[in-house]
C-alpha cells in the first residue's frame, strides 16, 4: 500500500548514520565588527547526494572569517536562488513539464560557474533577525502548515496528517496511536539523509511507486523532526511522495508535504523555530470566508 512508501518515523539508524544537525542560527547574536560580501565561485556540478556535504565545506571555510556564525541556513537563506532550484527538483513539477527522473539524488543543484555569496553583515544581521520571529502554525483539522515571520503570513502550505486509528508498528513494537499529536513546541532536529522503513514490519526500502503509478527511487528531502510539549515523538514533517494524499488523514502521525515545500520549510525552520500544532474547528476557505471543518479526530476545538 502506498503509505507504506512514506512513512512517519525516522529509524535510530537515520539517527547514527544519516543524519547532522545543524548549528543553530537563533540561538546565536551577532559582533559588531563588518564584513563585506564574498563571491564563492563553483568549480565543478554538485548533484543533491553531494550537496550537503559542500555546503558543509562551504561553512567550515568561511565561518572563521565571518563576525557572525555562519550556517548552511544562513548561506542559503542568503542565496534564494538555491530554494528555487531545489524546489524545482520536485518529481511532479519535473513531469509537468515531461520530464521523467528515476533518481533525484543525481540531479545538479548547484552549476559549475555559478557562484555563492558569503552574507556581509548586514544581510546576516538581517536573516538572524527573521530566524529569530520566525514560528510555524499547524492547524490539523485544516490541513495547512503556515510559516509566519513576525505577525506577517509568508507561506501557506497543504499537508496531509495522521489518521483517527491505532496500529501496531514494529519499530516502536507497540500499539500506536496515529493521530497527529497537539501542543507547543519547537523544531528539534533535522535530518538530511533520512532512511526510509516501512513502520509496520520494520524493513528498509529504496523505492517508491508515484501517484502516476510509477517507480523511483526515495528522494533525499529533509526530515524536519518537532519537540512538542518538551518531548520528541518521533513526529516529523516531511515529503511525501503522493501529494493526492494531501489534504487527508492518511499518515502514520507525521505531517507530510510536497517535495518542493518540505525544501523550504526546511530552510525556513532552524532548530529552535517555534511550532504550534492545533486543532481548531473554524477555519476559512479560499475566498476568507468563515468555514466549520471537519471534526477528524472527534475532538472539538483544541487551541
């Protein structure tokens, strides 16, 4: 079936061996001193199954001559123009366009030619500052994933959540309930080269069949893991591979997105970023009129 293709839970193997996390650019101030911006030219392709690696390197070469702490956040933040093209790797965008890639990994993301600016210190000054207002709302009954900075609205996403069951899944050998779990928190964790398992008899596996009923591998997309009331649940939010499934309960607790939307919610939630999932019964439609949802879980109103 096919959430078994996407599942909800990151093994403790993803934990050891695929994941990094990365330095927190809220946490941090900034000096006094001024730096001026560096043109940092790309000698040769990098495809995604390499990209973190060089942004990695990018950071560790040029962190200690900044005033300020340099992060792979911050130097993509600094570089909109890489969001783009990672978003534009998403496998249903590529096929509007008729265009079939079995393997996204091997896909260029940054061009032999091109060139990375180094932030100055005040375009740094200003990115910590929006990491620092920055939080994200989820609204379950809704199906939306919204990124505020400050009290402005900057991104509206639709994202599937999980269903009103219980299941045994063999990687917590338990009993588990599946719904999306409420509450305040934080974005704990992120995970740049998840593992993908089937949760329900635990095996790893490397493909997926789209909603166009085709084959191919497992994109590598950033899991964005949540702290919600002070505990990490294993509750991520992450691509899914059959956006049809959006806008319903189908998940195994997680909050599934678009590919090219989890690229930006990624780079736009460093660890720290406050999150609010809710479940809140009146909502609007797309024309700003006051709707009822639906009541999924049988809740009522959980601010």
């Amino acid at each position: 079936m096919r959430h078994f293709y996407v599942l909800c839970f990151v093994s403790f193997v993803s934990f050891v061996l695929g994941c990094h996390k990365i330095l927190d650019p809220r946490t941090y101030g900034t000096k006094s001193e001024s730096v001026s911006e560096v043109q940092v030219p790309i000698l040769e392709d990098i495809q995604i199954k390499n990209y973190f690696a060089y942004m990695d390197s990018l950071v560790v070469a040029h962190d200690s001559i900044t005033p300020f702490p340099l992060t792979e956040h911050l130097l993509v933040r600094a570089n909109p123009w890489i969001i783009d093209t990672l978003e534009n790797t998403d496998y249903y965008r590529l096929m509007a366009k008729d265009s079939f890639v079995y393997d996204q990994k091997n896909m260029i993301v940054l061009p032999k030619g091109a060139s990375l600016k180094i932030p100055d210190s005040l375009v740094a000054n200003r990115l910590l500052n929006d990491f620092r207002n920055t939080y994200v709302d989820v609204n379950i009954p809704e199906y939306k994933l919204r990124i505020y900075q400050d009290s402005t609205l900057i991104y509206t996403f639709p994202i599937r959540v999980g269903r009103n069951a219980k299941r045994y899944l063999a990687q917590g050998d338990r009993v588990t309930d599946l719904r999306t779990i409420t509450g305040k928190g934080i974005i704990a964790e992120h995970h740049r080269n998840p593992h993908f398992y089937n949760p329900v008899n635990g095996k790893r596996f490397y493909v997926t069949k789209r909603d166009d009923e085709k084959t191919t591998s497992m994109p590598q997309i950033p899991w964005t893991e949540t702290e919600i009331s002070g505990i990490c649940n294993g509750q991520m939010i992450h691509p899914t591979t059959n956006p049809k499934t959006l806008g319903k309960a189908y998940s195994n607790g997680c909050i599934g997105t678009k590919e090219a939307d989890a690229w930006t919610i990624y780079y736009y939630t460093p660890l720290n970023t406050p999150i609010h999932i809710r479940y809140e019964l009146k909502g609007k439609d797309e024309n700003g009129v006051e709707v009822i949802l639906e009541d999924i879980y049988g809740y009522g109103d959980i601010p």
